[in-house]
C-alpha cells in the first residue's frame, strides 16, 4: 500500500491541502430551530418551466430595466447578455473587461475569469438608466443604458484592492451598498471559502456625489446578496456561511445598528425586494448532517483538506444535493412562502429569484438555463 501511494498513478496528491487553510468554528444550532418551519411539501418549483437551455451559461444575475425590457443576465463569459425576445434572442448588452476581444475566448474557462471578468450582483439606477455591476474581479462597474464596455468605479477600499465584489443594491438618498464576500479568496475560489466559514465579509456604503466610502458591516461569513427595504428603512444582507439575512438599519431608532433578521434553512444566494417590500431569498444549498457536525469542529475541515482528493469533491459531500428552495420574507421578518424542489426536477441549484410580472425568474451561477415559475395570481389580477 505504501508503495502505491508512492507511485500515485492517479495523481492524487496533487489535490492535497489547500495551503493557509484556515477553517473557523461556528456553533450548532438548536435541533429543534426549523420545527415549525412551513416547508413546501408540494414541491411547488416542479412546476418551474427552464428557460434558454444551453443558451447561456452560469446567469447568476438578473435584471430589468425602466422599460420592462430583459431579463439582462451576467453570465461566465464576463458578458452582461439582454433577452430581446424570441426573434431577436440573447444579444450582447455589456462586457466587463477591456481585454475582451483579445484574451476572452467563446466558451468560458475559469482560469480565465480573472481576466474575461464574472459579473455577479446587477441593479439598474432609476434616475440615470445606468447598469451598475458587481464584477467579483474587476471590481463596481457602470454603464450607459445602451451598453458596451462598463467602466471600473470602485476596485478598492482604503487603498486596499477588493477580493470578491458580489453583489449591490442603492438606496433613496443617492447611495450605493455592496458586499465583499471576503477578503482572503477570489470567486474561482468560493469552494475553499465556503469550507473555511471565515468570517472577512463586508457591506460597503459608497456616496455617488461624494465618492466616499464606508464599511457598514464586518465579520460577515461570505457577505452575499443585498436587498434595500422598500421604505429605505434597512437594508438585508445574505450572509452565505451564516446560514441568515442580517439587517442594517438605515433610518429611524435604530440607525447604524445591525440586527438578525432571519436564520435559514440553508446557506443563502441573493435577496431581492418585490413591488410590496417583501424579499425573495433563494437558498442554492440546504444544511446537512455532515456540513452541521464539521462547522462546530474545524478539526473535521482540516482533515478533509489533507485527504488527496479534490477540494470539489469535498465540497460536494459537505454541501450535500443541490435542490431549489427559495423564500419570501415580510419586511418584519416572517417567512410567507417557500417554494422548494427538492429532487431539481424543475429549477435546480438557484442562486437568485427575481419578481417580474406575476413570474419568479430564477438565476443560477452554475447552470445553463433561468427558471421561470408562475406565481399564483390574486383575486385582482384574476378579475383584470
């Protein structure tokens, strides 16, 4: 046996030990926290139709525009693509990197990201029309309303360069609040900081008439996605390895506190608000029985990072099956619905819900499709 591992004929020990390794310890919950927790016993998101199959790949990101045109979607590529409908189709809108047409090729690479760029966090800015992007490499970026190179507006804090931009959303006073999911990984890496569970995340607010930055929140495990209220009063962070929503209050009592909002029964994508101020979360990746035992034992994480295997591979058996759940959040805090497909049958491994239009369009950072599940009409709009 020895002389077999000597030999490596699979070249296994190649994948031994990702260096600086640095797992963090984080309580177990309570057994009975998701007692009474209303699952969706229906599997609601079967019934989710996939969208442009093959047509893109990873659209993390969704958006529309002032003039309900899109989605838009920022896909592996460092492309931001726009569906100008079914004669039209996908159309290039936007790009991230300035060495597109030299160093990107067609098919998107991982090695490649760094330089092609990964748009992940969309959001429009109402007054302007401009598309404002998360670039987990390049950085904040803006463009024009009819598109093209997106320029870099932000690329560091406090002179220090920013590691993984990821998403962003304004509020009604002229300000910009981004997260930066950590400062020890890049995105290429997201595998080796989910196991870590570091706690390096930030929320970002940036004035865009000052151009003054402030770190509003620190210590976030994976800093993810970021949703204002609609009344302006708070703004929701998802904090992926937290396993919640955290709240930052912007006005009011409360102003400049941060506070629990939710704790999920998963680890969080991206949250974003609806016409009535609540908040859809999608939930990519459920706990698991492993995942919970090792998180209170950095010892366990250490270990697999020594094993030869792939840090993929471990990944996967921490993270368990991918499945589809997503859940809507009242501003209060109370969970209102949740739609989940747990064996994938429809909508699979969602990392962003978006409303528009009676319809629930759902991102992936991984897959080459966007689900779209139709949401049960009202009275209202059964009678219109």
């Amino acid at each position: 046996m020895v002389a077999l591992l000597a030999w490596d004929p699979m070249d296994l020990w190649n994948y031994v030990g990702i260096a600086g390794f640095q797992p963090h310890y984080i309580p177990s919950l309570p057994a009975d926290t998701f007692k009474s927790f209303p699952w969706d016993a229906q599997n609601k998101l079967r019934d989710a139709e996939i969208k442009w199959a093959g047509e893109l790949q990873g659209p993390e990101s969704l958006a529309f525009d002032s003039q309900r045109r899109g989605p838009y979607a920022g896909v592996m590529d460092g492309r931001i693509v726009r569906y100008d409908g079914p004669h039209l189709g996908w159309t290039t809108f936007a790009y991230t990197s300035k060495n597109r047409s030299t160093a990107c090729p067609p098919a998107p690479i991982l090695a490649h990201e760094n330089v092609c760029g990964r748009p992940l966090g969309l959001r429009f800015h109402k007054e302007t029309g401009d598309l404002w992007i998360a670039d987990a490499y390049m950085g904040i970026m803006r463009v024009g309303a009819e598109g093209g190179e997106a320029e870099v507006v932000l690329s560091e804090i406090d002179g220090v360069p920013m590691m993984f931009p990821n998403d962003l959303d304004f509020d009604d006073e002229g300000n910009l609040y981004f997260t930066d999911s950590t400062t020890r990984w890049q995105y290429m890496n997201f595998v080796v900081e989910f196991l870590e569970a570091t706690n390096t995340g930030r929320l970002i607010k940036y004035n865009l008439a000052t151009k003054e930055t402030t770190v509003v929140m620190n210590n976030l495990r994976a800093a993810n996605g970021v949703a204002v209220s609609k009344d302006g009063m708070f703004v929701l962070v998802a904090e992926t390895r937290g396993g919640r929503l955290m709240r930052y209050w912007l006005k009011g009592e409360k102003a400049g506190t941060q506070e629990v909002f939710a704790v999920l029964p998963g680890w969080p994508d991206n949250v974003r608000s609806n016409d009535e101020g609540d908040f859809w979360v999608a939930v990519p990746v459920g706990r698991t029985k492993l995942d919970e035992f090792a998180l209170s034992r950095p010892w366990v994480r250490t270990l697999f990072n020594l094993l030869p295997i792939r840090i993929e591979t471990v990944f996967g058996w921490f993270a368990g099956k991918s499945h589809s759940m997503v859940l809507r959040y009242g501003p209060d805090g109370e969970v209102k619905e949740v739609l989940q497909d747990e064996e994938s049958y429809g909508a699979f491994f969602t990392t962003l819900a978006q409303e528009h239009d009676g319809k629930l369009y759902m991102g992936s950072a991984v897959k080459p499709h966007i689900a779209v599940y139709t949401l049960p009409s009202t009275p209202a709009q059964k009678f219109i």
